[in-house]
C-alpha cells in the first residue's frame, strides 16, 4: 500500500512540477528541442491568424498581402528571437531580463504592463469561444465561455508542460483542417495569383506589416517566459523560427488563400461546421483546441509576470488573474477593450528593443541590476511609444511597429553612450589589476 502511495505522489510530481517562477531555471530542469519548440509553433498556428492573413490579402491583393506577412513574420522573428536567446541563456524569465534593465523595481512597470495585457486577451479569445460556438449552434455563449475558461485555467495550472503539449494536439490539428478548407477553396473559385485584393478592404503596406507584428507582439515580448526552458540559445532561437516564420506564416497563408480563391475570411471553424454531420464535432474540438492554445499561453504569461512581482507562486496568481478573466468573457465586456488592448499594443515594441539594445548592445559585459529605477530605459520607451502614438494618429500608412522600434533604439542607445563607454573603462581597470 505504502508503494502504491509513493507511486502515486511521483506521477503527481511528475505532472505539476516546478515552474521556477522567481528563480532561474537550473540547467538541469530545462526541456528538449522538441518540447520548447512545440511551445512556441502551438501558439500562432491559429484561427486570428488566419484570419489575419484573409484580410491582409483581401486589403492589398494575394502577391502584396504575402510579402507583407513575410515581411512582418521576419521582424517578429529577429525581435522574438533576440528575447528568447537572452531567457535561455541564463534560464531567465521576462521579469528577471527587465529587472536588469529598467531597474529591481522599475522592471515591475513594463512587466505590470505586459502581463495585464495578456489577461485582456485571454478574455477576449475565451469570450470568442462562446461567441462562435453559438453563432454555429445554439448553445447559450456565456456558459460556453465560462466551461472553456475554466478548462483553459486547469491546463495552465499544469505548466509548462500542458503549453507544450497543446502545441502538439493544436499545430497538427489545424495544418490538416486549414490545408482542407484551402484546397477545396481553390478547387472551386479563381485564380490565387491574380486576385487583386477587396477594394473596400483597402490596407497601405504599413499597415498590413503592422498587423502581424502586432498580432503576437505582447507574448512575443514576454517570450523568455517559455525559451527559459531552452537548453542554449541555440534551441531557444531555432523554437521561436518555427512560430516566426514558419507557424504564423502557414496560419497566415492559409487564411490568405481561402480568401484570394473564394472572398473567404479564413475562419476555418464556420467551414469546417458548415460541412455537418461528423465534421461538427471536428470544428468544436478544434475550436476549443485552438483557442485553448492562446489562452493558456496568455495566462500562463501573466501568472509567472505577476507572480515575479507580487513574489507569489505561479499557479496562485493563474487562479486569481484567470478567474478575472473568465467574469469579464463571462460579462461580454471585452468586446469593448478590443480597441484599447490594440492601442496598448503600440507602446509594446520599444519595451523589447531597449531590453534587446540593453543586452547586446550598451551593457552587454554588465549584468548587474543594483539600481532600483533606471531612468535612461523609461526616457526611451517614453520617446519611442510617443513616436508610434503619433504615426498611429497622424500617419496611419506606415508602420507604427517599425517607428516605435527604431526611435527607441536609437534613443536609449544615444543616451546610454556614456555609461556604455565608463562600464568598459571599468572593466578594463578591474582587468588590469
């Protein structure tokens, strides 16, 4: 009996196990390629993707929508990528890079920030849930949003492990559907290459690059809080290639064609249940799938954000910040912060470059974070979101994301000139003796 006992608390363990939250974690509790990798490839091959990419092509045509997709799938990659090589080096999670950065207690801005906005979005995509589901069958949808975010909750509680584990049910679930849907579309409407776009769909270039980078750019920024996990950079780098470009660009992709060959919007979902019979239960296993895979990756984001700052325990804060967000699916009130979540997301970027500049760049042979609050960090996000606020206002036709990248940049970098140049004077002196 006792065996039988300790037998089961170890696959007990085996299942919930460490999630290492205010710590790094050791190189012995980090994941294979493999597990790291369907992590990252499980969140963006989905429906908002897809649909994403039917409306890029039906707003610039199929040639212009695809260069924008790759084009804003290559700057997710080089701005993800650079995050998530910093989480694997030293087993860092995205509070612990910021703390370095903006200070032991400025870091609590940015992360406050960033792990709230992905609260927002997990209402949204479990509101969604409810929403779709009934507008195929007649189901009640706060009821399904309130099953779907408790079903999201518990896998979060899982871990890491369950994010990977999604991404191996999610990914290959959906490029069978989503090859299905699109090839049928092509066997039975126009010409992919020729098609020219929606004129009442009208997007500048700048716009559509906008839209992908902005589409994963919150959790792209908190990236280190899943390549962490990775065993080197190297592991780290090749799992966030198999999201940006290639999972977001399949997604994409798909969506785009359906939409060139048939005026389709790529929600693969209302295709596949409109087909009947047993292809129904497909679409509500897909559609709890897919959703699944973003909302456990939003709360899981948020839970190890806020517990960094609180100083609680993961699973914890997943509970409190996922019960919040399942009452406002439940109220319906996040179709009203759509638009704000969106705004936010203009301030995001200069977040992850002044980190990335931070890091490689200015102090890259300093890895001290004594100061509390550094101000040099904050004055650059400050310049680069008033840069993109203000395209987004007064300059809608090019790219917000790329503005906000670039002012901020260049900003912290010039004002971090002279402690660039006394950190290696000081390195320099400490060598000598």
């Amino acid at each position: 009996m006792g065996g039988v006992c300790v037998e089961q608390a170890a696959k007990r363990n085996d299942l919930i196990e460490e999630e290492f939250e205010n710590s790094p974690v050791p190189p012995q509790n980090r994941k294979s390629l493999f597990s790291v990798t369907m992590v990252w490839v499980g969140f963006p091959m989905i429906i908002t993707s897809a649909v994403t990419g039917a409306t890029l092509v039906q707003g610039l045509g199929f040639g212009r929508g695809l260069a924008a997709m790759i084009l804003g799938n290559l700057l997710l990659f080089a701005y993800v990528g650079l995050l998530s090589a910093l989480g694997a080096k030293n087993g860092l999670n995205f509070a612990m890079l910021a703390s370095r950065t903006f200070g032991k207690r400025g870091y609590m801005f940015p992360s406050g920030l960033l792990s709230t906005l992905v609260i927002g979005w997990f209402a949204v995509q479990t509101g969604l849930t409810g929403t779709t589901l009934a507008g195929t069958f007649p189901v009640n949808p706060t009821v399904i949003a309130i099953v779907a975010g408790v079903l999201y909750l518990l896998l979060t509680l899982i871990g890491i492990r369950a994010l990977s584990f999604i991404g191996i049910l999610s990914a290959p679930l959906f490029v069978i559907l989503g090859l299905y849907v699109a090839i049928e579309a092509v066997g039975s409407g126009q010409a992919i290459w020729s098609y020219q776009g929606n004129p009442e769909i009208a997007l500048s270039f700048g716009v559509a690059v906008t839209l992908v980078f902005a589409l994963f750019v919150d959790s792209g920024t908190l990236t280190a809080d899943f390549t962490r996990w990775a065993k080197n950079r190297g592991h780290a780098t090749f799992a966030t290639f198999s999201a940006f470009p290639v999972a977001n660009l399949v997604a994409m992709l798909i969506g785009g064609i359906i939409a060139a060959s048939s005026s389709g919007t790529g929600d693969l979902f209302g295709a596949i249940a409109a087909k009947g019979g047993w292809l129904s239960a497909v679409a509500i296993l897909f559609l709890f799938v897919n959703l699944g895979s973003v909302c456990s990756h939003c709360l899981y984001n948020a839970a190890v954000g806020w517990s960094s700052i609180v100083k609680g325990n993961m699973r914890v804060l997943a509970v409190i910040l996922g019960i919040v967000g399942i009452v406002l699916a439940a109220l319906g009130v996040w179709n009203y912060f759509i638009d704000w979540l969106n705004l936010l997301g203009v301030i995001v970027p200069p977040i992850g470059t002044i980190m990335i500049v931070d890091h490689y760049v200015t102090r890259r042979n300093d890895a001290t974070a004594d100061d509390q609050m550094r101000a040099k960090p904050f004055i650059a996000w400050l310049l680069g979101s008033t840069a993109a606020l203000i395209a987004n206002s007064y300059f809608p036709d090019v790219s917000t994301a790329v503005i906000g990248i670039v002012v901020s940049a260049f900003a912290y970098w010039l004002i971090s000139l002279n402690e660039s140049t006394v950190t290696t004077a000081d390195l320099t002196a400490k060598s000598d003796v």
